[in-house]
C-alpha cells in the first residue's frame, strides 16, 4: 500500500517532534525541596523524558501513575534487589545476543530508550561501565544464520525504534535474507514515549510494509502500562503500525503506584483490544536493584490479574501472567489459601519444559526464589545450567 493510500486518524497531528528533556532540573513541576534528592537518584539510575509524555501528569495529584512511572523516587536507592535479577548474562552467547529459549534469540541493538521507565529491569544497561549492547549486530546476525532452530527474533535493548531508519532497515533486510527466521519482534515502549516515531517517518513505514511480509511477520511488541498512556495520539501510532503491516500485541510489568488495581488493569486490557493491540503478557516485576518501590508480592498480584480478567471480552482477557526467571517464563496459574501453583511456560531447560509445581502460599513472596516447595514434585530453586545451541536444539 503507498503512503498516499494509508488513511490517518481524524484530527491528530502526524507530524510532532518531542522534545527530550536528560535532567530532574528541566522539570519545572518538580518542587525545590525534592529536586536534590531526585539529583542523587538519577545519578544512579539515569533520568531521561519528553515534553509530550511529562504532559500526560496531573501535578496536582502526589500519587499520579504516570508520574510513578517516569518520575524518579529516592526509594529506588534501597538495598534491594540485584541488577540482573533473571541472570541474562548467563543466556548471553556473544556481546548484545541473548538465546534462552531454542526458538527465539534478544538481539540488543540499542542502549537508548525513549525515555527510561522507573521500575526497568535493565537499567544497568544504561549505567557506564556497562557494555552488554552493541551498534554491531553482525556476530549476532551470524549466530541467528548459524542456528536454523532460531525462527523468532527479537530487537531489543534500549529502544529499537530509537534508531535511524537506515540501521532498523538494514537489520530487517539482513534478517529476511536468513530463511529460518520467520518472525521479526520489536520490543518498545516508543508507542506510549513518542506516538510521531513512526507517524512522521514515510521512510520507516515502507520499511513495515516491505519486511512484514503475508507469511513471515514483523511484530510490535509495545508497552502500555497505564489506560491514561492510550492517547488519541498514541491510538493513531497504533494504527499506523496496523496499516503499514505491522502485527500490534502488548506487555507490561504488574507495578505499584501504576497499575496494581483489578479496574485499571481491565480498563487497559479494554482499550488495548479496542485499539487492535491486545494484552499478550502481564510480567510479575523482576526483583530489580532499584525497583523495591514498584514491587508487588506475587499473591497480590494474582489476584489483581485474576479480577481483573473477569472483565471484557475474551480479546481483552488473553494475556498470561508469568515471571521471567532465570530458569524459564513461570506461569502463575492460581492461588488458594495454602498454596501457589506455577507452571513453565517457556523454560531454558528442556526437562522443565510445561512442569507444573506447587508452592506454599506466602503472602510476601515477590519471586520464586522466595518461596518454599508444598511437595517433593517442587524442588527448592537451584540455577539451572548455561545452555550451548550452537549446533541448533530440535
């Protein structure tokens, strides 16, 4: 389809470019008394936002959930938690190339985001002496042409849709020349940070239309955290995704202060389905250095998820509520009062591929490593071992 046929959603301005805003003492609505202690924090964990999306705030509210998500918390300088809390180094096969699971490999191609979300579980990409990302991806692209099993790929980092058009394309193009690889993913949040980044961008959307072929798609892996992030701004970058090719799911964490309630959970499940971008996963919040304001005890959690998928239709109550463990994605599939019962979605061992466990309920529990077996079926965690798929697992 070409660009003068791709319709526009009435009344929303294509064009807009945000402004990006790299310091607490740009924001004007930050009072004096906190802005120093904010300093502190942002020099551990970097602050980064744009004029559009810290307009989305309501000042006038302490508890506004897009300010908890953006906004820094002197909270987040508690000892707790660690930087990599599911052990990606261990899944890391060359720099910026992570491959957990047989069927899909993590290119991180950019360590840039948008702007840099509170509760992130890879901040510590975006510290200095951190060098887990790399601009060049060829040793990655040549692992992926090497393991014939790899049929998912997913640009990650920071922020794909951060970078230039010319380098995105130039990953789709090498990536459609490998026959195995069938879907292309793209996790990003720029939908909710900068609604304009594919609007504005006629080059990024022929890319779209080009690569995202009939039968080997490329998906938008975006994430909305908030119904309030739904702007008719961010509704028509959906659309211009949709239009130009592009298959729309969304993931978000469970977070305090932004979205651990049943009603608003099942507001943005709704209008994520309505848009055409419906819920694909709900992620039980990593164990994070920094991230002990955002956490919510898995119990609470599940029961949030559960009431909250009473509501809507059956697009808007599809997604999965899991945790990203160093040993696989772990389904929570239900509480009662004395126990939890998990079960491997995706697992990095081949053995625990679908295993069902039960758990003793603990009210406080914020991760699997905090819980305690119900019967001798679940063992106690114990790191499972670095897995070699260089010779492509079946």
């Amino acid at each position: 389809m070409a660009q003068a046929d791709v319709p526009t959603v009435p009344g929303v301005d294509t064009s807009r470019r945000v402004k990006y805003i790299r310091s607490v003492d740009q924001v004007p609505n930050i009072p004096e008394s906190e802005r120093e202690k904010l300093r502190k924090v942002s020099e551990k964990y970097v602050f980064r936002a744009n004029d559009y999306y810290l307009g989305l705030i309501n000042w006038n509210d302490p508890n506004d959930p897009i300010k908890q998500l953006i906004i820094p918390r002197t909270e987040e300088l508690n000892d707790w938690g660690e930087l990599d809390a599911s052990k990606e180094s261990l899944v890391t096969v060359t720099r910026g190339v992570q491959h957990k699971y047989p069927h899909t490999v993590l290119l991180l191609c950019n360590e840039v985001c948008g702007a840099y979300c509170r509760y992130c579980f890879r901040k510590r990409l975006f510290m200095d002496e951190n060098d887990e990302v790399t601009l060049d991806v060829s040793e990655g692209l040549k692992y992926i042409a090497d393991n014939p099993a790899v049929s998912n790929v997913l640009l990650t980092g920071g922020d794909p849709l951060l970078m230039s058009t010319r380098r995105l394309t130039e990953i789709f193009d090498a990536l459609r020349k490998i026959p195995h690889v069938r879907i292309i993913r793209i996790g990003s949040k720029m939908p909710a940070f900068d609604p304009w980044r594919v609007q504005r961008d006629e080059a990024l959307q022929e890319a779209f239309r080009k690569y995202s072929q009939p039968d080997r798609r490329i998906y938008l892996m975006a994430h909305f955290d908030h119904p309030r992030e739904l702007t008719a701004e961010a509704i028509a970058g959906l659309d211009c995704y949709m239009r130009n090719g592009v298959i729309c799911v969304n993931q978000c964490p469970l977070i305090a202060g932004i979205n651990d309630n049943a009603e608003i959970l099942s507001e943005l499940y709704q209008q994520l389905a309505w848009a055409g971008c419906p819920p694909y996963y709900l992620f039980q919040g990593r164990p994070t250095a920094g991230n002990e304001p955002y956490a919510v005890p898995i119990v609470r959690g599940w029961q949030i998820f559960h009431d909250a998928n009473l509501k809507g239709s059956g697009l808007a109550r599809r997604p999965r509520y899991v945790m990203s463990h160093e040993t696989g994605k772990i389904e929570i599939v239900a509480v009662d009062d004395a126990r939890i019962y998990l079960r491997y979605h995706r697992a990095k061992d081949e053995s625990d591929r679908g295993r069902f466990m039960v758990y003793k309920r603990n009210d406080d529990a914020v991760w699997m490593d905090d819980l305690e077996p119900a019967d001798a079926e679940s063992p106690k965690f114990a790191p499972s071992p670095v897995l070699d798929y260089v010779d492509g697992p079946d």
